[in-house]
C-alpha cells in the first residue's frame, strides 16, 4: 500500500488530500499540520476551511485511507511520498521584505523529513515557492541523508479557492515536474500513477523541475494583476469614507453593517480581503461595526482587524486583539441582525445569500436615512432605491471572473 503524508493541512493540502483519498481508496493519506486546533477542526464536524463539497469527501474517506494527525514525524517517517504545504508568506523584514517568499516553514519542513527518515522518499512541492526552491531543498536532503534517495518533484496547485473540489476532481491539467534522471523518471511516474486513477493521461503533464515551478508563478503573476482589481475594492473604503463624511458628517458612534467578510464567495479564506481595509476604515473613523459572513468566524475576524498587513498569513505569528476593537466591532450570524438599526450596509463579499434578502425588512429596521455601499455589484440598486434607499454601486458585476480566479497561495 502506498503511504502519502501531506505536511500542513491548509487550504491547499486538506481538499488535495481529501480528494486523492477519495479517488484511490488502496491509498493510505494522512495530513498532518503542527497546529492542534486545525487537526482538531479536521477530525470534527466543523472543518476548518468550507469549500463547496468538501465535507462529503471528508465524510466518504475519514478514518478508512484519510486521516489527520499532528504526529508530524511518525507519518513522515512512514510515508512513501511526501506533499508540503506549508505557508510560504511574504517576507515581513529583512532582505526582500514585502516581496520575497519566506522559505522558514518550508525550510524547517524539510529539514524535519531529512531528520526522521528512514527509507527512501519522495517529496513533492505543493506551495507556491520561488524557482530552484526544489533544489535548495534537495542540498538541504541530500547533505543530511544517511544513505537515503530523495527525489524532489514540483506539483503546482492551480485550484481556485470556491470551486477547490470541482477543480481537484476535474482538473485542465496536472503538472509535475521531476529530475531527467532514472530516478527522477521513477519518481514522476510514481505520483502520475496516484493522479491517473482520476485525470486522463493527456491532461498530466510532465516536465523538468523548474519549468514545472516557472508556470505556477507566471500563472500567478498573471493573476496577481487580477488581484490588485480587487485591490480596487478597497477604493469602496475611499468611496464610503468620502460618502458617509459628506452625508453624515461622522461615522462616529454610528453603526455599519457589513455583510461578507472572506474575499471572495464560497469560502471563508480571509487572507487579502478588501474587508480588513475598509472595517479598519471605519473603526478608525470610531464606528461601530457590525459584521455578517456566512462562513468566517468571529474569531478569525477579530484576529484580522487586530493584525497588521503582512501578519496576515503568519498564522504562528498571531498578535492579541487590541481591547479598542473588540469594543467597536460585533460578529453576527444572520444578516438581519447585522444590519438593525445600522446607518449603513456595506456588501464586501458576492455571496449569493445577499441578493435574497428581504430588503424591505431591513430598511425597516435601519435608521433613516439609510445607505448602501455595494462593493460587489450584489444588489439591484433600482429596486432598493424604490424601497427607499441611498445606493452607492461601484464597479462592473465581478462574479464572472472572480469565480475563476485561483488563490495566490
Ligand atoms: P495554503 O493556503 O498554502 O494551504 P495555509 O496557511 O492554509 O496554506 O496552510 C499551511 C499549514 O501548514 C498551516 O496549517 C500551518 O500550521 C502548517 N505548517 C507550517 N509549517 C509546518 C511544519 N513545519 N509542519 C507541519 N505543519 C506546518
């Protein structure tokens, strides 16, 4: 039987894991990540990221060939191959701060297998990492290895954070990129036969080592300009501000609703949301806000608010919720709550749900006049308008090219 051990149950190893699983059943995967409270949220009823599907692939495999475990070293002594998944955030100090990758976790992953194996691996790289990172890796293996063969191979995600488990069932491609070496060969055609019980052949593609992580980035590069359209989102933080200053005067003590925190639909993925900004906008300017997402917690928000830019994907490195914030800012479950007795209504987040609201029990229940800010072209602006609402639209409708747009994880 074949053992896969996947090191770092985040977005990307939980459903990549969850779906090998689920279509090779005579293979045995475990992901294991350092963080007890994500294992925890993996092993329960709740887990920790929500993609569309996932549940039921977790439910179909938990416990006969899925399994997570924060034993990190048993399993990856035991494994034959090895995916990691680790963070790989921009760098916050130092050389190349706010634009290099930070390589720490990826670093201390490897050194980690190099320490406990005891047989031969292979270990593939599953995070967005810069080019040649696969052999910086291989010296760090290689110089530590007692006699055992690594083979290092590149296997780029490309799934889209909100369709991860449609992607991963159903992918244009696969990539893999190993050494042009016999072993190199063996160890591709290794991981080619774990995709091929799902993915046709002509759709997994075999290259070298550094082509394969050459594409992952110039796909992100190509999508990081995407990206900072939604950067523009945070112009709805200007566009509020200016609006709110001209018709109220102050947004202090008045309560904002904001309806969609994750940054885009179908999924509770915070990371880059344009939220972040315009709520610390307004608690800057003292409002009180209150905040409905269907699927980000209260826990994840606070910490998001409280943080700085780049701590944002420095999970390890989590600061304290200043006492200010937890006091201006409220979480709710139900839009509805969220938006009595609010001044204002800012959509941040196109999840469907919110262009089903019934819109006229929400003006009731607001303060008059009342406003809307729709940073994501949800609503019908004409409609509310006719029930009595300001409306502020910006931007085209963006849910035919968000919906596509892979994570730049
Ligand atoms: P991605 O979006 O690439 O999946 P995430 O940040 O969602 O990234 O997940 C990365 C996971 O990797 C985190 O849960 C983190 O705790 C875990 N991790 C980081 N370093 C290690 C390590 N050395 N061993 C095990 N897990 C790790």
């Amino acid at each position: 039987m074949v053992k896969i051990c996947c090191i770092g149950a985040g977005y990307v190893g939980g459903p990549t894991m969850a779906v090998i699983a689920v279509k090779c059943p005579a293979i045995e995967v475990v992901v294991v990540d350092i963080s007890k409270p994500r294992i925890d949220a993996w092993n329960s009823d709740k887990l920790p990221i929500y993609e569309p599907g996932l549940d039921e692939v977790v439910k179909a495999c938990r416990g006969r060939n899925l399994f997570f475990s924060t034993d990190v070293e048993k399993h990856v002594a035991e494994a034959d191959i090895i995916f990691v998944s680790v963070n790989t955030p921009t760098k916050t100090r130092g050389l190349g701060a706010g634009k290099a990758a930070d390589l720490t976790y990826w670093e201390s992953a490897a050194r980690m297998i190099a320490d406990v194996s005891k047989s031969d691996k292979i270990v593939v790289e599953k995070s967005t990492v810069p080019v040649k990172t696969a052999e910086a890796i291989e010296k760090i293996l290689t110089h530590n290895s007692k006699g055992i063969n690594y083979q290092i191979l590149s296997n780029p995600e490309f799934l889209a954070e909100g369709t991860a488990i449609e992607d991963l069932f159903k992918p244009d491609r696969v990539l893999i990129g190993g050494r042009e070496t016999p072993e190199g060969r063996k160890a591709v055609q290794a991981l080619k036969e774990v995709y091929a019980h799902w993915v046709p052949e002509e759709n997994i593609i075999t290259t070298n080592l550094w082509s394969a992580e050459l594409s992952k980035l110039a796909a992100n590069a190509f999508l990081a300009q995407r990206i900072s359209s939604v950067n523009a989102m945070s112009a709805l933080c200007e566009a509020t501000g200016a609006n709110v200053s001209s018709m109220f005067n102050t947004v202090s003590g008045k309560k904002v609703a904001i309806l969609g925190f994750a940054f885009k639909k179908d999924t509770g993925d915070t990371r880059e949301t344009p939220a972040i900004d315009v709520c610390k906008g307004l608690l800057g300017d003292k409002a009180h806000v209150s905040i409905y997402d269907p699927e980000v917690t209260e826990d994840q928000i606070q910490r998001d608010l409280a943080m700085n830019k780049f701590d944002w994907d420095h999970p390890m490195h989590l600061q304290p919720t200043s006492p200010s914030a937890i006091k201006q800012v409220s979480v709710v479950w139900d839009a509805y709550e969220a938006t009595k007795g609010a001044h204002a209504v800012c959509i941040l987040t196109e999840w469907n749900q919110f262009k089903e609201l019934d819109y006229q029990k929400i003006f009731d229940n607001m303060q008059k006049p009342a406003f809307v800010f729709d940073g994501r072209n949800v609503v019908d602006a004409e409609k509310l308008r006719e029930i009595g609402f300001i409306v502020y639209s910006i931007g085209k409708p963006l849910d035919g090219w968000l919906k596509d747009m892979p994570a730049i994880a």
